[in-house]
C-alpha cells in the first residue's frame, strides 16, 4: 500500500463506504465517507479533511459514528506501507464539527480533521 491507500485503508474501516472526494460515484448512496488525500513535503504533517456524510433528520446516528471514529483513531497504531514506513494519524483540535449539505437540508455530516504524517524513506 502507498501513501494515497493509505487513506483508503484509514477510511475504509468503520463500516461505511469510503470515496475520494474528488472520485464520488453518482450512484453512491447514504451514509458514506468523503476524505482528501494531502501529502506533504519532506513528509512533515498534513490536515486532511474527511467528511462523515448521512441523509437523515437526525444526529442520533452520526454522533454514534463519530464517536466510534475518535475511539479508533485515538487508540490506532500507525498504518504499515509497502515502501517501508508508516501512516501516522492523530486528531486534530478541534477534531469534528457538523456540518451539512447547502443544498439538500436532508444530508448532514460530521467535518473530521485528522493530522497525518508519512514516516518513510521517500
């Protein structure tokens, strides 16, 4: 796994389909991820976005969700690539906040600002 996987592989893993944002399948359905790929110079930390995303009229869910996310990432090991280092993610501060979509009143989300740095070789 390279480093833009890598952010595949840290999204991907809590139960919700996981996209690009800039690769959002048309036919993609509710609740759903959307997250940034940043990679930084000389490998020093990036602030990515993610986006926790459902169609509902309640938070009930997504404050459920977002809760389990801080969990993991708080207690996550750093990601392993194959070039040889590690994905290293901690929360930022603040971390979440609710947002939703300007055009659709029923799509409500949670903005995820992680902290991520690459330790490699390259």
């Amino acid at each position: 796994m390279d480093k833009q996987q890598s952010y595949y592989s840290l999204w991907s893993r809590f139960g919700v389909p996981a996209y690009d944002e800039n690769r959002v399948p048309e036919e993609a359905t509710y609740p759903r991820i959307t997250y940034q790929v940043i990679l930084g110079a000389l490998d020093g930390p990036v602030f990515p976005v993610a986006t926790l995303w459902d169609k509902n009229t309640s938070w009930t869910w997504l404050d459920a969700k977002i809760n389990e996310i801080t969990r993991y990432i708080e207690d996550m090991s750093p990601i392993k690539l194959d070039e040889g280092g590690y994905m290293n993610v901690t929360l930022n501060d603040p971390h979440a906040e609710r947002t939703s979509d300007p055009s659709d009143s029923t799509v409500i989300g949670y903005r995820i600002t992680l902290g991520i740095e690459f330790l490699t070789k390259y």
